[in-house]
C-alpha cells in the first residue's frame, strides 16, 4: 500500500534530490503542470536548452519570482529543483514564511547507481561526474533538513516512489 502525505492548498512543496532521481516525473504524474516551477522549464525559457548550466543565475531568478507570484496569488505550488544546497531550501523556506505559507520538503532518496543507470536512458543525460556529487549533496541533505524549519518532511526511498499527495483543507 503506497504512503499518503497530506498537505494543505497553502502549501510550498519542495521536491529535493539529485539528478535522475525521479522528482519531475513524480510531480508530472500527480499535477497540473501550472502548478509545477522547474528550474529545467526555466532554464529552457530563458535560453532554449533545459540542461544550459551557464544560465543559473537567470534561471534561478525566474524560478524564485515565479514561485513568489504563485504564493502571493495563494496557489498550491511545487519547487521541482533539486534543491541539494541548503541556501537553496532557504530560500525557498523564507518565501514560504513571508507569505505564510506551510512548508512541505520530499526528500528523494534514490541510490548514486539507480539514478546514474537512469541518466544513461534519457534523452538528456548529464555528465556522469555529476552523479557522485550529488549522491555527497544528498548525504548532507538528509542529515541538514531535520533541522531546518519544515513543517513537514518525508524522504522517498525506490520503494516509496508511489507515494500519494494530498491536498486537503484539514
């Protein structure tokens, strides 16, 4: 029996994890893409090339206004980044906090080999060094957001990734 994880329609989600890791198929499978702020989307909206690295900056200013204007106009909203750096969830908590909004961080934690073995199967790999750093960023993650100020946090291992979302106003 998959896991239910109930949140409520004021709430951030945060998607954590490295890449390949199955955060942006977890999210298409479960919302409207309006309510989904990928920094691969952005990225690609700002120079056409989803995987474009030397464009962060730009990308991550979009991605944070984007999500700014999603919580002021109130609407349940999902953070699709891997969001492994903590200034990163910062961030995103202290958007979160000033509109007052409930935090929810789903941590994937999905083995270094699934997701290199996963990168080799996309269309759009990544450079495979970039797989055991992140497997390191993950292993911080996991011990540094306990401690952060979530109100909620669930990691996702393989067999979780069925997981259900639910949001509901109580």
């Amino acid at each position: 029996m998959s896991m239910t994880i109930k949140v409520l329609p004021r709430t951030l989600l945060v998607l954590c994890g490295p890449v390949c890791s199955g955060k942006s198929t977890f999210a298409t499978q479960r919302f409207m893409p309006t309510m989904i702020v990928s920094s691969d989307f952005c990225r690609a909206l700002i120079c056409d090339d989803a995987a474009n690295q030397s464009v962060n900056r730009d990308t991550f200013d979009l991605f944070y206004y984007i999500i700014n204007k999603r919580l002021f106009q109130q609407r349940f909203t999902i953070a699709d980044s891997t969001a492994l750096y903590q200034e990163a969830r910062f961030k995103l908590l202290d958007l979160a906090r000033r509109h007052n909004y409930a935090t929810c961080l789903l941590i994937f934690n999905i083995p270094e080999a699934v997701c290199a073995e996963r990168n080799q199967r996309r269309e759009r790999k990544v450079d495979a060094a970039v797989m055991p750093y992140h497997a390191k960023l993950l292993r911080q993650a996991l011990l540094d957001a306990p401690t952060e100020g979530w109100h909620q946090l669930y990691v996702l291992g393989e067999n979780d990734i069925d997981a259900m979302i639910e949001v509901s106003s109580g």
